[in-house]
C-alpha cells in the first residue's frame, strides 16, 4: 500500500474476479514474503469507480474486464491492526466490485502493478483458508452463503 496523507483517507478500487472455482488474485511481497491482495488499487481524482477498477485490473493483471456491483466494501485503519508499525498513519477504505474478464482474456503481470507486485495467480477457493490473503475476512465472506453475506465488513484485515 502507497501511504496516505496524514488525516486522510484514501480510497481503494478492487476487483473481485472469480473463475472455475478460483479467485484471480496478484502475488506480493514486501512486510512479509509473500500475500496475496485482489487486484485494484487508489481511485484517481475525476474517475468513477467503475473506471478506476477497469484501469487498476488492466494495470495490475494486464486484461480489460466488465465491472459489475458492488460486492463489499471495508475500512482498514492501519494503526489497529497486525501490521501497526508499518501502517499506523494509513486509513483506506475499498469497494470491491464483482468483475468478469473480457472474452479471451487470460490475466498476465500487468505493465504497472504496485512496487511490490511480484505476479498474479488464480487461488483456489477451496484453499483459501492457509492462503495468506489480504484482507483475511475476505476468506469467511466468499465461504459464506451468498444470501448472509454483508456488505460492509468493517474495520477489518
């Protein structure tokens, strides 16, 4: 994650991509070896959030794909989590959209993911529960009945 201004919050686009059973998501390493995030990142001033997904999933997994609603949305308020040390001065709040890709589109690394961007990978939904997935609660919401699902997560990692 790029910092935020101090008394800011910023807000984050994601896509949630789910194919034959497995979740799209990019690979990363930075404060620990390896995670996993959905793709999307800040919305840019004057873009909706649709555009801002679209953009995000071309820059981050290289396809163009069709937004749909909105799936969740959540806070992360960096100073209440595992990861205070490093986040203390973050506050983010994400919508997720349902998206699909475009016909004939295969996700590949994208020309511009984030710094710490290492690749993409398709998760399996049935492994999700040791897969070190941000945020974590996104593993109990995609195992549950869709009918139960909220779409306000909280504050949650």
């Amino acid at each position: 994650m790029s910092p935020s201004p101090t008394g800011r919050v910023r807000p984050a686009i994601k896509a949630l991509i789910v194919r034959d059973g497995a979740l799209l998501v990019t690979v990363n390493s930075h404060w620990t070896p390896l995670f996993y995030l959905l793709p999307g990142g800040g919305q840019q001033f004057g873009e909706s959030m649709r555009e801002a997904c679209a953009r995000e999933c071309r820059e981050e997994v290289g396809v163009d794909v069709t937004v749909g609603e909105v799936a969740f949305v959540r806070d992360y308020i960096g100073s209440r989590h595992e990861f205070a040390a490093q986040d203390s001065h973050y506050h983010q709040i994400e919508i997720a959209f349902w998206a699909t890709l475009a016909p004939g589109a295969e996700p590949v690394q994208g020309p511009v993911g984030d710094s710490f961007q290492t690749g993409i990978r398709w998760l399996p939904l049935d492994e999700l529960d040791d897969a070190p997935l941000w945020p974590q609660a996104l593993k109990g919401w995609l195992a549950a009945d869709p009918a139960d699902r909220p779409v306000y997560l909280g504050d949650v990692n």
